[in-house]
C-alpha cells in the first residue's frame, strides 16, 4: 500500500470531504472517495486519513479502538498507525494507506494523487 501523505502536495488533488465540525475530537467519519473506503479520524484537534481495511485479511480497520496514534483492528488486533500507515502489530505486516488531510474554509479536504 502506498503512503500518499510522502508525495508533494504539488502533486496531489485536494477533494472537499465534510465541514470539520462534522468530525468531533475523538470521533471519525467513514468516506467513500473514487472507490477507496476512508476513515478519518480527529485525535486531539488534528485530522488523519487511512485506508479502511487491514492488510492482514481485508476486514473493515476503522471501527477499531484507538490507543494513542494507534488503530487496533477490530477482527484480529492488527495495529497501524493513524498518523502513517504503518503496521505496527501482526498478524498485519503491510502498511494501509495513509492520505494528507488538510482544513480550507472548515472543510476537511484529502489528498490524492493527480490522476
């Protein structure tokens, strides 16, 4: 899986998503964008995206609980990190996607790759 929030932002599109208000601190919202399953999270006033899926088994990551930076998968207690992708815990050894997240004007806008 690939890390977006590593490419320059020159070369990256910006899709509006929601107002950030939507998203209370400790909360998260599910996305569908060009057919990618995004959650994102607002941890302590900051904004993350990743993939919703664990590399482990395709499950569903996003319902999982939160421990610090952390995502644990709900199924099998994979953990990656919110800020990067990173799988941190097996039985997940492949990184999930990570997208920029950026507020405009209070709505939350994710960074993809220009087409």
């Amino acid at each position: 899986m690939f890390n977006y929030i590593q490419i320059p932002g020159a070369d990256l599109e910006f899709v509006e998503i929601a107002p950030a208000k939507e998203i209370p601190n400790g909360e998260r919202m599910f996305v569908e964008v060009d057919g990618m399953q995004i959650v994102i999270f607002n941890i302590a006033g900051e904004y993350f995206a990743i993939g919703d899926v664990c590399t482990h088994d395709d499950g569903p990551l996003g319902d999982g609980k939160i421990e610090g930076d952390e995502v644990i998968c709900p199924r099998h207690g994979a953990r990656f990190n919110i800020r990067t992708g990173a799988a941190t815990m097996l039985p997940a050894a492949v990184d999930i996607p990570a997208y920029p997240v950026r507020v405009r004007a209070g709505m939350i806008e994710i960074g993809l790759p220009k087409e």
